[in-house]
C-alpha cells in the first residue's frame, strides 16, 4: 500500500507540522508525551520517524503486555538501545491508574497517542505529559505529497486533478494518500473526469473493511480502531451497520444483543445533538464497535448492502428542493413556515389548480413561481 510505502522515516521528509518537528528534534526526553490529534494527521507515522531519528526500540504496550508495563519501560532494548514506549489510543485503556503509575516509573522515552485530547479518562495523564499536537494539512501541502507519489511512480496527472483528490481528504493525508491509490490502479494516467468514481468506491472499500471487523472478525478491539480511522460520520456508520447486521447474523439472540449496542450508540448520538459536545463521540464508537462482541453463533457470508435510508433520501431530495423553494417564495407572503406550506398549503393549491379555481399564471407572476414548481404543486 502506498500509504506504507510513501510514509515519512525522517524529520526532513516530513510535510507541515513544522512546529512540532522543531520542538521533537530539541527534546530531551525527561517527560513524557501526550501526542494528539484527528485522525489521519500522521500520528502513528510520526512515531516511527522519532524512533529512527534518535535510534529507538519502539515497544507498545497494549492489553496483552500491559500487566508488566512497568517492567518493560524500566529495562533497555536490543542492544542497549533505549526503548520508545508506545500507548495508542490511551484514552481507551480500561485501567488508567496502570498508565499513571508507568508515567512516573518510566526510565524510557514514553508516548501516548490519542485522537481525543478532552477526554475525562487522561486529566492525570495530562499532568505528568508534555502535550503535542499534530494538525490536519492544507490541500496544497497534500497536493504536492500527491504530486511526489506520482512522478515517483510514473503516473501523468494534472495540478487540478491532484487538487481535488487533496481538497476531497479534507486534510487527512492518509485518506488522499488512498485515494489517489485507488483512483491510479489499472490505469496510466489519471483524467479529470476519472475522479467521478472516486468518492463511492473508495468510502465503499472503507465501510466494507469497518464492517467486517464489526461483524465478521469478532475482535472488540480491532473493530473500535476501524471505527476510528474510518472517514464516515458516526450516524451514517450506525446505519450501515443497522442494514447490515441482521443480515449478517444467524442467530436471533446474536442480533438481540448487538442491537441492544447500536441502541445506546443511538442514544449517545442524539446527546451530541443536544448538547453540542463531541467528546461523546468516543462512547458512539465503543458501543457501535460492541457488535463485534454480540455473535456467538455463526454468520451469513454475504455482500454488504446500501442502507435503504440512503437510498429513500436520494429517490426524495428533488421532492424536499422543490417543497423547500416553493416554501421560501410563498412563506413571507402566507406568514406561515416553510414546514407549514410543504404539508398543508401546496396539496391544497395543487387541487385548486386542477379544479380551474386558481390561476396558474398568477403564481408565476405574483409569486416568481416556475414552470417545474407549477407541474410539481399540480401533481398533488
């Protein structure tokens, strides 16, 4: 995958972020650090380059070995190199008291990783840490990294075309980086206008992958970082997997339990609506990822399917424009809401239209109503 093969080994080879570069290049390492920031900004990436740059042992420290963290941290690395003790998402860690307690005993260079700075769960870890951040680039940063990529492999491509593909990532590297992937396979020059199937296949490829690790794999933790890497809003990810699940899964009691998790998901998507605050985001994600721990039976292997909520959405929105330009040209002068006269005031005008007892001609002069929004009141 290009997205391995393209990704920075040295402070020089990396794009933006300057600030932070500088400051990692000076650091003495007495501390530790909180290393934060969205998804795709090169979190894990950065990582490695520091453990080239001062020749490091990376050791991350995950479920599996947490229970003897602190003697790992204490003890040196291969050939008397020092370790680079790692924590990815530890915001997520069950037992937050265990990473307190390796902070203060560490002998070793140390760095949390964490997409969700104002969690709750790290107020003690932010006090023993020095915090860093890593910020999502500009398109034209990304463009020129697109622009290696494909001089270095061969691929003609235009400034514009490149753009877009950089403007589409929204400052996630890793998303541009794949995209434009799949975009150039099978071909020998990128167009403009194969851009046109980049946006269905390539988040496809992405819900697809998310999926199986919620319901095929099995495997809590696998599914919870799919989920956090994934480029899908939270609302849009619970319905894939609502369309999907029961499909999926064989076992009536398998698909009570894993809807008893989207239901709280569900919940906790509505308290951000709320409430405006997204650190709920994080527990969304916990319980979308709990289906993954729902089946014990076995599963239908089949092709994952479009939510039909999409689809109806799709097959309405001329409909909702249309209501929704006949209600702001006719709402200021019938001093009702545009919700009022989409309901009640366009199937009555429509059946005096046909009736012969109002004018069409006056709409359109009175009112600037068009000829489309006429055949659209009449159809009622």
């Amino acid at each position: 995958m290009w997205i391995q093969k393209y990704k920075p080994r040295r402070f020089s080879e990396i794009i933006g972020n300057r600030t932070l570069v500088e400051f990692l290049k000076r650091y003495d390492w007495k501390k530790p650090l909180l290393l934060y920031g969205p998804p795709g900004t090169g979190k894990s990436a950065l990582v490695e380059v520091i453990a080239n740059e001062f020749d490091f042992d990376i050791v991350e420290i995950t479920e599996r070995n947490i229970e003897n963290a602190i003697a790992i941290s204490q003890s040196m690395g291969l050939y008397g190199k020092r370790k680079l003790i790692v924590i990815d998402n530890v915001d997520m860690v069950p037992d937050m008291r265990k990473i307190t307690e390796l902070l203060r005993r560490t002998k070793n260079p140390t760095i949390l990783i964490t997409s969700d700075i104002n969690s709750k769960r790290l107020s003690s870890v932010k006090r023993l840490c020095n915090k860093i951040s890593t910020r999502r680039l500009s398109s034209a940063s990304i463009k020129n990294i697109l622009y290696r990529i494909c001089r270095i492999e061969g691929i003609p491509t235009t400034n514009e075309v490149l753009m877009k593909i950089a403007e589409n990532s929204n400052g996630d590297i890793r998303a541009a980086i794949n995209d434009l992937e799949t975009i150039a396979k099978g071909r020998k020059k990128i167009e403009l206008e194969d851009l046109g199937i980049l946006s269905i296949r390539d988040r496809s490829m992405e819900i697809y992958k998310a999926l199986s690790m919620i319901l095929i794999k099995g495997d809590f933790s696998k599914a919870y970082k799919s989920l956090m890497s994934l480029d899908e809003q939270p609302r849009d990810v619970l319905l894939w997997v609502d369309e999907n699940l029961p499909r999926v899964y064989r076992d009536k009691n398998d698909i009570e339990k894993a809807y008893y998790y989207l239901s709280r998901a569900d919940i906790f998507l509505g308290r951000i609506i709320r409430r405006q605050y997204w650190g709920f985001l994080r527990y969304v994600n916990i319980f979308i990822s709990g289906a993954s721990i729902s089946r014990s039976n076995g599963i239908n292997f089949v092709r994952y399917q479009f939510p039909a909520y999409f689809a109806r959405l799709g097959k309405t929105k001329k409909e909702r424009n249309m209501k929704k330009s006949i209600g702001q040209k006719l709402s200021t002068h019938l001093h009702s809401s545009s919700r009022i006269i989409a309901e009640q005031y366009i199937p009555l005008i429509g059946i005096l239209i046909n009736n012969g007892k109002l004018d069409e001609n006056v709409l359109k002069e009175r009112y600037d109503i068009t000829d489309e929004e006429i055949e659209f009141i009449k159809s009622f």
